[in-house]
C-alpha cells in the first residue's frame, strides 16, 4: 500500500468536514446519513491501517529539521482504531440526539475536524507537526463547548482554550528543550535520560500530555464544560478522545522520548499526580448531585489510574494504564452517552429530579449498569483487569501508599455509581419527571455497543491485552522477560484481588449507610461522607472554587491587572492619552488651522520651502 | 506604434467638441473608452519589445524628411503609460454615469484626453524643455477640469491651484534653462553626458532645488501641497481620482526623478533631502487627515501622505527602495484612484460627502462599502492587498539602508493612515444606519463596475504580488537604479 | 552694453509699475509697454522672431485679454490693497537687489564657458527639425487652453437641459 | 560671455522676485495674474538671454516662442477663471476665495 495512504485519515474527514458544513441546514438526512457513512469510512481506515502496522511517510517541509513526517507502528495503529470506533459510535448517537441544534451544520464540522487533526496528532512523527495538530484540536474543543449555547459557554469555552494553551504552550517548551538537547525534531529518534535539563523537559512535555488527557491541576474545565457543552461533546473529547490522545502521547513520552526507570524522580512525579487526580477527584465526584458532573469528575478521577499506571514504569503497570485508557474511553463514553439518553428523555440530569427509569428505559439503564459497573472494577468486567494491572504495578514500586490510593478511589468510585444508579433507574418513581420511554435506536445503540464491549474486554481481557496493549509493552521488557498479561488476570483469589473486593463491599456498605441516613433517598447517599468533619470544609472551599487553578489563577490575575492597571497602566494612558494623543490632536488642530485657504500664505510656504531646500542643498554640497 | 500615446488622444481630443455637437453622450463616451482601452492594450504590447532590449528610441520621418520626433520607453517609462492606461481606463467607464451630474461629455472627455496626452507626453519624452511642455499641456487641462463644476469652491480651488502651479512651472522652466545654458543642450543623453563632466555643482544645486520645488509642489510635498487638499475634493470625482492617481504621479515623481536618476545623478545630498521631506510629508499630512470630516479631503491628504511613502521609497536609492517606491506608486494609482470614484459613487448615491451625515450605509450599498474597505485597506498596508507588500519593502528598503528613524516613522504613520482609513469605514459604512438613507439604491452599473475592477486589481495585485512585481516593477525600478547610464544607453 | 542695461532697468522699472499701479487698466498698460523692452531687448541678442512673437502677442493679445477681463469685472469690483503693500515694496525690493548682485557676483568664473561654436541654419529649420515635439506639445497646450476657456464659457442652460 | 549671462540672470531674478512679492501681497485677483505674467517674463528673458550667450540662440528663440503659446494658454485659462470666479462671487479680492481650508 501506498505511504500517501497515511494522509487518508487527516485528510477525508477534513474535506468532509467542509462539505458537511456547506450542506444546507435543513437537508437533515443527506446530512446524517453522510456523516455516518463517513464515520463508517474512518473505521474502516482505522482497521486497514492497524492491519497495516508500520507504514511512514516524509517529506522536506520548512527546513530545519521541521519535516512533514508520519509514522504508523503498532501504538498509533490502535490509539486510530480507537479513535475512529468512537467517532462511529458519537456521529451515530449524535445524528438523533444533535438533530434540532441550531448550529448543527457547524458541529458535524468541528467534530471531523476534531477527528481529522487528532489523526493526525497520533500519525505525526515531528514535534513541530504534532503541535500543529495539538493546537487544532485545543481550537476545534472551544468551537465546540461554544455550540452548549448556554450563556456561559463561552467563558467555560475560554477557560478551556486558556488551561489547554497553557499545557500546550508547556509542551512546546519541552520540545524546544528536546530539539536543545538532542537536535532533532524527529519523534522517533528521540531518547533521552531524564536527569537535568532532560527532566525539565520531561515534566514540560507532560504537563501537555496530561493536561490533555484532563489530569488534575488541568481538569477543571471539564465538570464546567459538562453543563455547559452539549453532552456529546463530554462523550467526544473528554471521555474519549482527550484521553485517548493525552494517554497516548503520556506513554510515548515515558516509554519512547525518555527512559522512565522505576522509583526515579520522574516516575515519582507521575505516581504522585496519578495518586493524588484519583483520590480527589473522585472525593469530589462523590458529592454531585448532577449525573454529567459526576461523571465528568470520574473521567477526571480515571485519568489518574492511568498515569499511576504509566508512572510505575513496570511492565504490567504500563500496561494497565494503557488498557486503562481504552476501558475508560469505552464505559465513560457509555455513561456519557447514557446520561445524554435520559436527559434527551427528561430533560434534566439532576439526580434528585430522577427517579426509577429503569422499567421505561431498560435498555440505557442496562448500558449504564454495565459500564458502572466496568469503572468501579467490577468483576469480569474490563474495569476490573485494567485496575488489578495497576494495582499490581503500584504495589510493585516498593510504595504501597501509591497502591492505598487506588484502592480508596475504587471505593468511592464504586460508592459514587451505587448512588448514581441508585437514583438515576432504581428506587422509588420519582414524580418530577413525566412518563417517558426508551430512546430512539441510535441512541441505544452505541450505549449497547460500547456496554457488550466492556464485557468483552473483561471476559475476553485476552484478546485486547494481546493484540493492542502487549506489543506496546513488548519493548520495554527486561530481556528474557516474558510479558504474558493475560494469564491469571481474572483470578479472584490473589491478595490483590481480594483487596479490591473488600474495597467494593466497603462501597457497598457505605452506600447503604448513607441511603439510610438520607431517609432512603438515593441522592443523599453519600451526605454522610460529605458531612466528615475536616471533609466537610474542604469541600465547601472547592464548590466555591478554592481549589480551582484557573479561577484562583483568574482572580490572581485580575487582582494583578488591578494593580498593573493602577501603578502602570494609567501612568502609561496618561502619557499615551494625554501626552501622544494630545500632542497628535494638538498638531493637527494646529496644521488644520494653518491650510486657512489663503493663497499668499500657501504661497509663502511654497517660496519658504524653496529657500529651505536651496540653503539646506548648498550646505550639503559643502 | 510608441507615437499613439500622443497623438491619438490629441486627435481625439480635437475631434471630440466637434462630435459633441452631433451626439451628447453616447459617441463620446464610446470613443473615449475605446481610446484609452486601445492605449492599455499598446501599453501592454510594448512590454516585450521594451524588456528584451532594455529601452526603445524611436524617431519618426514626416514627408521623408527627418524631423526630430524623439521618444524614449524604458521600464520606468512604460510603468507609468501603463499605469496611466490602466487607471484612466477606469475612470473613465466610471464617468460614463456619473458624469450626468455636469452633462458637456464632449467637452470633458476631450479635456480629459488632452490630459492623458500631456502625461503620456511627458512620459515619453527624452527633452527637458519637452518634459515642460507636457506638463504644461496637462495641467492646463487640469486646471479646467478641477473648476468643471463651474461652483464656487471648484473655482476657488482651481484658481489657488492655477496660481501656485504657475509659480512652480516658472522655477522648473528657469531651472531647465540654467541647465541648458551648464551644458548647452535639452535632449537628456546629452545634458547627462554634459553635466558629468561639469564642474558647477553649486549653481547645479540651485537648479535642483528648483526642480524639488518645482515637481514637489506638482508632486504636493509639504511645504508645497497646500493647492491639493483644495483641488482634488472640488474637482469632479472621476477628476479627483485622475488627479491623485496619476497627475500628481506623472507630473511630480516621474519627472522629478527621472531628473534625478537619469540626468543628474542621485546624490547623497539629494537623498537626504529628498527623503526628509518624504517622511515630513507622510506625518503632517497623516496628521491632518486624521481631523477631517470630508471624505474626499480626507483622502486628498491621504494622497499626500502616501505620496510621501513613494518619495521616502524611492530616495533612498538602493534599488530595493526604488522598487518600494514604483510598486507603491503603482498600488496608490490603482487604490486612491479607487477611494475618489467611490467617494464619487457615495456622494452619487447620498448628495454628500460629510462623515457626520453618513452612516451605516454598508448594509445598503454593499458592493460600494466593499470596495471602499478594500482600497482603504490596501493605502493602509493590511496583508494581503497590494499596499501591504509596497509598504513593507520600502521599511524593508528603509532598514537595509540603515535609515532606523525613517523605517520608524513609516511603521508609525501607517498606524495613522489605518486609524483614519477605518475612521471613514466606520462613520460611512458601519454604525448605525442613517434615517436620511433608507431608500438609496447602489450606484449605477458602470460606477459599480468601475470601483470592482478597481478593487479586483488591488486584491490581485496583493496575492499575485511577485509576478506583477517581477513583470513590471522589477524593471522599472532597474531602469532608474542604472541612474544616468540609463539614459545614455539609450538607443545604442 | 549700456542701453541693454538701460533696456533691462526699463523692463524691471515697467514690470513694478504694473504691479504697483492702483488702476488694473494701466497696470496691464505698463506691462505691456514691459514687454515692448522685452521685446527689443530680443532683437538686440539676436532673436528677431521671438521679439515679434513678443510684442505682437504678449504685448498686444494679452493685454487686450487683461483689458477685456478688467472691463468685464468693472462694477464695484475696487479691492482694497493694503497700503503697507506698496509702501514696504522700495525696501524689500533694495534688499533683495543686493542680495541678487552679491549672489551673482559671487557666481561669475563659476560657469565654465562652453565649448560649442555658433550655429548654423535657419531659425526655421532649427524649430522644425529640431524641436518638432515642442510643435506638437504647442498644439496641445492651445487645444487644452481652448477647450478650458469652452469648459469655463459654457451655457448655464444647456446644464439644466441634459 | 559667461559673465554676461549673470548680467541677465540678476535682472530676471528682480522680475521674479517683483512678481512673487504681488503674488504674496496683493489681493486683487487681476493683479496676482498680472504679477504671474512679470514671472513669465522673467523666465523668457533667461530663455532668450542663455541662448544668446550660449550660442544658440536659434534654439532658445523656438524655445521663447513655445514658452510665448503655453502663456497666451494659461492666461486665457486664468482670466476665464477670474471671470468665473467675479460672476460667482461678485468680488475679485483673493482673501474671499479661502471657504476651503482646514
């Protein structure tokens, strides 16, 4: 097959795109059944191209080592099989649940777009190339937090465009480290120790890797843009194609551009941020009240298993974040899209309004349950194995806080869904929301899909773990180290594994208490935990946003550009207005005043002009 | 045929009362157009035979006896017939429908075409005395056309304009004849061969303080621009746009600097003068702008402003600066010639041109509005129209040179110009709309077609930079830059 | 040499009493009579033709035109110049006469002499063969002249007519 | 004979200069042409007066005649003008003609 094949999938979504957005606004079918074709298209591509394997394409671009450079191998040929099932799997659901948007032209657009500069984010083997692209999507997340059309979208739009220019603007300074240090832009021929100036650059490319993928301090656009955005959106990026990209270029940093050891410095700081996105995070999922922002705290809470992961540096770790990645894109897109299910049919995501929708909407209620059953680690399912994997990793760093972490998240993960799912399907009817019925076939159907692919995963753990995520691995074995993770990985009698069923009974237990507690009302469930004393005053800094950096970092800066504004910046207006303005008024009051319309004086110029000019040439001339 | 540029429209300008008494309109305007169409194409066809061989003398044998027609065309030359063609040609389909406001087709075409003849003339011509004479010939017919309305302020204007070009063609005649007594001939390869080996550099600096007079008061430098903000508003709008695109160009820049160039030989002293009173003229009259609330002023002092650029490009005498200088001079031609017929077909549309009254008219005359920001964006230097390239190779010019101030000062006031461009976009076609201006219709087709090739023009010259650069600049800007060897090679 | 001088002064002195003189009639009369020792003065360097041209034209045409022009803007067209105007003109007028000679004082020996010999020919053949393009830029110069006065002179009417 | 030129060049320069002193004094409309005229005829007298000393007076005597014609042009363009300008403004003092400015 042709190199120039590599250009496919950046290049026909992005015409599609253009023609998707040129198609009149009220040509609906044309519309969707093109927009599906074409996402069925890009799945194809994506199968063809992972068949493939290794294909790369270079061309000279601007000099400088700036080269038009793609390559497919193993990793990118899974993270774009990945990418184009979701797409499928969104452009599908959206075509009933985005029907009626205003601007429904614009948002096919943005999400081909988002497809295309993602493709090539994963195919780009050239830093500068794959800025570009990271930067496209930053570009394509806003346009599309914007289409919420709520009246704050467009400051959570900003705020997204300012956290993720930040990370990127990070990124960029790490590469420009890179190309210092080792003179090349090329991707794959990057390897660096990351000691010294190595290490400033590895932080700098990571915080662009995980600021991508939503990690915390980075993610607080997020649970905003969940109310704001359209849910697909939350389904697209954050769930799905964010992680899938940020945990992507995570591992290629760890693993391919620097020699991450275990236990060292580096390691050390992603095991901590891994840690620490976990628990918090989901501390704070735990008290929402509204199913999209709880479930946009989880995606937040994931990204930390997978960094915790990455950062064990160990095999079967590595391995579990990477697995990770691709079970949390799939059960997250599915609560995503299971949370857009019930608010197309209510109306509303608030937990307290929901009540009972099981029996009317089984077929959503059963996706849901399955993928929150996935991403508490429930046994077999795809959660579960991905989880014990980094467990497994955690515990082997010789730092089992690390390990104590993830096993607290995964209670209150499992803690926070027992609640959700409570009072989302079960319990009482709630009486707040008329009569409805299950929602149309395109919208179940994703959830479905993405459901019996949670299972799969799970049951199946090896067909996943041996076809994408051990040859990702393969290479960073200790030679003569046989990887076989699929052995034993849905043994429920390990230690390990007993601990996380204890975690998930603790769950349990704490679920009832707190149902029992709120006079057995599901959404009060977890009232208990949020009453905890030091708890208590913690969180409510947060819902006032204290722990937000980005609006502690706008009131900072406001403060700041208060006192700029005050000491600099009017002295400065005082001299820009009232000095260069003035004088400029000033100079052409003056001139005006001067063409008084008399000839002699128009005159009088023109010979004073003359005797300037002949004095100054003679004085020249001497 | 090089002599057509002369004497046709002469010709034409001769027959035109006499038609004008059997048909008003129709023949004349057809004949016009069809004249200056037929001129850009010559113009046009010249470009091979010129380029290949670097420059043309021609003669012309009358009765087989010789007599001295003399014209020369080099790249310099045939920049400004084509230029002159070009926008003229414009003009004057514009004039088609608007000059039903003053009727006499005849007698302004004919005007008209005596003007183009004059600059084609002066264009052409290889003689000092003969560089006069055209100059003569086209501004007195620019002194008619400006008082063509026969009102009160056309008057005033054209008779301050009538009085100080008088005294301006007096110093350039009497400098003329001081040259010819230092060398004893006219002819230019013979005044250049003449001055190199002359040894009366302080008389001879008199003498082009004269002509810097002289052509900058036809060219509008300050101190000596006082007649144009006057002239160009209150002539007819077709008039303001001959006047400003071309009559200031061909009468002051090219005369003034084919003199420089290509006769006496660019001096540091020259240059330095030179380009101080370009930079002078690019803020005052940048200044002065700013605080008028007549469109068509505005853009008179505008002109003299971006007159300022060309000079400031073209003194600094590095060939890239001359380069600027021409492709600017070119640029302006195409966009002020632009801004005046669409100050025309505003003032057409709405009986005014006071910014105080307009407003909001963009969304009723949106083609006018249209190509009125893009030939304001052009002047004002925004990417990608053709101004932009102009401007940034003379400050590139500028730096290169090591004229830090000058470059300066260009960025500076180009900040002025955008500022006073957008002032006129703002208050005539955005805002809110005028109740006055409910019921007006676009201007009528040939206007409207006028201001769109117009703008066609500065939008493709912008994208299509380098080959219009390399076709007709480059050249133009070779011939100057060769200084006085230029001249003397002619015809060899 | 000297009754050149007297000539020149006489050119000088005529030219001031035109613009001095209060009645525009006699100004255009004394710049006629200006041009009259213009005139003479041609013939005496030699250039009979244009001494002709001169008085025949400037002389005679264009003061007819400044007469007829004055006759046309007669009634109660009186200006009021300004009385220092005339007064202040004695002193600027010497002190620009030294400045004058000093100047060219100073340039005499400046100019070298040119080489070139008497010419040959006719006046005639010299206009037509050598300076034919001022022909053709003369005729141009009288259409563009012709067609100003039409454009200026033009009936009012024929405006409203159109 | 080069000297004699300067002869030439001082008295021209004295009609000149009278003539810019009028333009730059004066009010009445006719009388600043009539100061425009000195000037031309100070400019004719260089003309002829260079070719006489040059030795070409031939040449400078084609040149005075041209020079004679664009004059006659220019004044019938000026006087036809100050008439206009009278019939308009019922005035001929050049201080009324300055409603353009600013």
């Amino acid at each position: 097959m042709m190199a120039t094949t590599l250009l496919w999938p950046i290049i026909f979504p992005a015409v599609m795109a253009i023609i998707l957005f040129l198609i009149p606004a009220r040509i609906k079918l044309v519309r969707e059944v093109l927009a599906v074709l074409s996402s069925v298209v890009m799945l194809y591509l994506g199968f063809s191209l992972f068949l493939l394997k290794n294909l790369s394409l270079k061309t000279n671009w601007l000099g400088m080592g700036i080269n038009f450079d793609f390559r497919l191998y193993q990793f990118s040929a899974f993270i774009l099989l990945a990418l184009s099932g979701f797409l499928f799997l969104i452009v599908l659901y959206s075509t009933i649940k985005m029907k009626d948007h205003p601007r429904i032209r614009e948002y096919y657009a943005y999400v081909f777009l988002a497809a295309a500069f993602s493709n090539g984010a994963v195919l780009a083997n050239n830093f500068v190339l794959l800025v570009f692209f990271w930067e496209a999507i930053l570009i394509t997340t806003y346009a599309l937090i914007t289409l919420g059309l709520k009246p704050t979208s467009h400051r959570t739009a900003v705020k997204s465009l300012i956290i993720g220019g930040l990370c990127d603007f990070s990124m960029i300074m790490g590469i420009g480290l890179i190309w210092a240090s080792t003179g090349t832009l090329t991707m794959d021929q990057v390897h660096l120790e990351p000691y010294g100036l190595a290490a400033a650059a590895f932080i700098l490319m990571m915080i662009g890797a995980i600021g991508k993928a939503g990690a915390m301090p980075f993610h607080t656009w997020i649970p905003d843009a969940a109310l704001d955005a359209p849910v697909t959106f939350m389904a697209f990026m954050p769930a799905s194609f964010e992680k899938l990209l940020g945990i992507y270029l995570l591992a290629r940093i760890s693993l391919d551009f620097f020699e991450l050891k275990v236990g060292s410095p580096m390691a050390m700081v992603l095991l901590i941020i891994g840690a620490a996105t976990i628990v918090l995070a989901v501390f704070m999922a735990l008290i929402q009240k509204d199913l999209k922002k709880l479930l946009s705290f989880h995606a937040i809470s994931q990204v930390g298993y997978m960094i915790l992961g990455i950062g064990t540096a160990i095999p079967i770790g590595i391995a579990g974040g990477i697995f990770h990645m691709i079970n949390h894109a799939m059960y997250k897109t599915g609560l995503f899209l299971s949370a857009g299910s019930v608010e197309h049919r209510t109306g509303t995501t608030e937990l307290k309004k929901l009540g009972g929708l099981a029996r009317e909407m089984p077929w959503t209620a059963f996706g849901f349950s399955v993928c929150a059953l996935a991403i508490s680690g429930v046994w077999p399912l795809n959660g579960f194995v991905s989880k014990e994997m980094v467990f497994h990793g955690a515990l082997e760093t010789g730092y089992p806080i690390f390990a104590i972490a993830a096993w607290v998240g995964a209670i209150f993960t499992f803690a926070s869904f027992l609640k959700a799912g409570h009072s989302v399907f079960f319990g009482p009817r709630s009486t707040e929301v008329p009569k409805t019925r299950e929602s149309q076939w395109s919208i179940v159907l994703p959830i479905l899909i993405l459901a019996i692919l949670c299972i799969t995963f799970g049951v199946y753990n090896k067909l996943p773990l041996e076809n994408f995520i051990q040859p990702v691995v393969a290479g960073h074995a200790e030679p003569g180290q046989h990887i076989d993770l699929a052995a034993g990985a849905l043994n429920l009698f390990t230690p390990i594994a007993g601990v996380s069923m204890l975690c998930l009974l603790i769950a349990l237990g704490l679920h009832f208490y707190g149902w029992k507690q709120g006079g057995k009302k599901a959404y009060l469930a977890s009232e208990p935990i949020h009453r905890l004393p030091v708890l208590h005053q913690l969180y409510d800094l947060s819902e006032a946003r204290f722990f937000d950096i980005y609006e502690q970092g706008v009131k900072f800066l406001a403060w700041l550009s208060r006192m700029l504004f005050k000491f600099i910046d009017r002295p400065i207006d005082f001299i820009y207005e009232k000095v260069v303005v003035s004088i400029g008024r000033f100079f052409t009051v003056l001139f005006q005043k001067a063409h008084n319309g008399q000839y002699g004086n128009y005159l009088a110029w023109t010979i004073g002009g003359l005797i300037v000019v002949v004095w100054v040439i003679l004085k020249l001339l001497q | 045929m090089v002599f057509s540029f002369i004497f046709i429209p002469l010709l034409i300008a001769a027959c035109l009362p006499l038609i004008g008494k059997v048909s008003k309109k129709i023949i004349p305007d057809v004949l016009t157009n069809t004249t200056l169409a037929f001129l850009l194409l010559n113009s046009i066809l010249l470009v091979k035979p010129v380029f290949s061989r670097g420059s043309l003398l021609q003669n012309i044998n009358w009765f087989g006896e010789l007599v001295n027609l003399q014209i020369a065309l080099d790249g310099f030359s045939l920049l400004m017939l084509f230029t002159i063609s070009l926008v003229s040609l414009c003009i004057t389909l514009f004039s088609i429908d608007y000059l039903k406001h003053y009727g006499h087709q005849a007698n302004f075409y004919a005007l008209l075409l005596v003007m183009v003849a004059g600059m084609n003339g002066l264009v052409l011509v290889p003689d000092l005395f003969s560089v006069y004479l055209f100059l003569e010939v086209a501004a007195v017919a620019s002194y008619a056309l400006v008082a063509f309305g026969l009102g009160p302020e056309e008057l005033e204007a054209s008779f301050k304009y009538l009085m100080l070009s008088v005294v301006a063609s007096a110093f350039i005649l009497l400098s003329i004849t001081v040259i010819f007594g230092l060398t004893g001939s006219l002819s230019f390869q013979a005044v250049a061969r003449g001055l190199q080996d002359l040894n009366a550099s302080l008389v001879l600096g008199v003498c082009l303080a004269f002509f810097i007079m002289g052509f900058g008061l036809k060219a509008a430098l300050v101190p000596f621009h006082a007649w144009l903000p006057d002239a160009h508003p209150s002539a007819p709008a077709p008039i303001s746009a001959m006047l400003s695109g071309l009559l200031i160009k061909v009468s002051g820049i090219y005369a003034l600097f084919r003199i420089v160039y290509s006769v006496v030989g660019m001096t540091p002293a020259l240059s330095k003068v030179l380009m101080a009173m370009g930079a002078i003229s690019i803020v005052v009259a940048a200044l002065l702008a700013l605080g008028q609330n007549d469109v068509k002023r505005m853009l008179a002092y505008s002109s003299i402003s971006q007159v300022g650029y060309i000079i400031l490009g073209l003194a600094i005498g590095t060939p890239l600066g001359i380069a600027g200088g021409l492709f600017h001079l070119f640029n302006h031609a195409v966009a002020k010639g632009l801004l005046f017929l669409n100050s025309g077909s505003i003032q057409h549309i709405t009986g005014t041109r006071n910014l105080n009254e307009l407003g909001g008219l963009g969304k009723k005359v949106p083609v006018t509005a249209g190509t009125n920001l893009i030939g304001a964006l052009s002047i004002a230097g925004v990417p990608p129209l053709a101004g932009f390239w102009s401007k940034l190779i003379i400050i590139i010019a500028l730096i290169q040179a090591d004229h830090f101030g000058y470059a300066l000062v260009a960025i500076l006031a180009s900040i002025l110009t955008l500022w006073y461009y957008l002032l006129i976009q703002r208050k005539a076609f955005f805002g809110p709309l005028n109740d006055r201006w409910l019921k007006i219709k676009e201007a009528p087709f040939w206007m409207t077609a006028a201001n769109v090739i117009l703008a066609l023009l500065c939008l493709l010259v912008g994208i299509f930079f380098s080959p219009v650069f390399k076709t007709w600049i480059a050249p133009a800007a070779d011939a100057l830059a060769r200084g006085v060897q230029q001249v003397l090679m002619w015809g060899i | 040499m000297i009754i050149q001088i007297i000539l020149l002064s006489g050119l000088v002195l005529f030219s001031i009493l035109a613009i001095l003189l209060k009645d525009l009639l006699k100004s255009a009369l004394s710049l006629a009579v200006a041009s009259l020792f213009l005139g003479i003065i041609f013939f005496r360097l030699g250039a009979p033709y244009a001494g002709v041209f001169e008085i025949s034209v400037v002389a005679g045409l264009i003061t007819v035109l400044f007469a007829l022009t004055v006759a046309l803007t007669r009634k109660d067209s009186e200006v009021q110049e300004a009385r220092l105007t005339r007064l202040v003109f004695p002193l600027f007028f010497v002190i620009f006469l030294i400045i004058d000679g000093l100047v060219m004082k100073s340039l005499l020996q400046q100019v070298p002499a040119l080489p070139t010999g008497p010419e040959t020919g006719s006046f005639g053949e010299v206009l037509w063969k050598a300076r034919t393009f001022d022909l053709v830029a003369q005729l141009g110069v009288i259409l563009a002249g012709v067609l100003a006065v039409l454009a200026l002179f033009r009936k009012k009417e024929e405006d409203k007519d159109e | 004979m080069s000297n004699l030129w300067f002869l030439y060049l001082f008295f021209s320069a004295l009609l000149i200069f009278t003539g810019i002193y009028c333009l730059l004094t004066m009010r009445n409309l006719i009388k600043l042409f009539i100061a425009v005229e000195v000037i031309s005829k100070g400019v004719s007298l260089v003309i002829i007066a260079t070719g006489a000393v040059k030795n070409s007076i031939l040449l400078a005597q084609s040149l005075a005649i041209t020079y004679i014609v664009v004059e006659v042009s220019l004044v019938a363009t000026a006087l036809a003008l100050i008439i206009n300008i009278y019939k308009k403004n019922k005035s001929l003092d050049v201080r009324s003609l300055s409603k353009l400015k600013g």
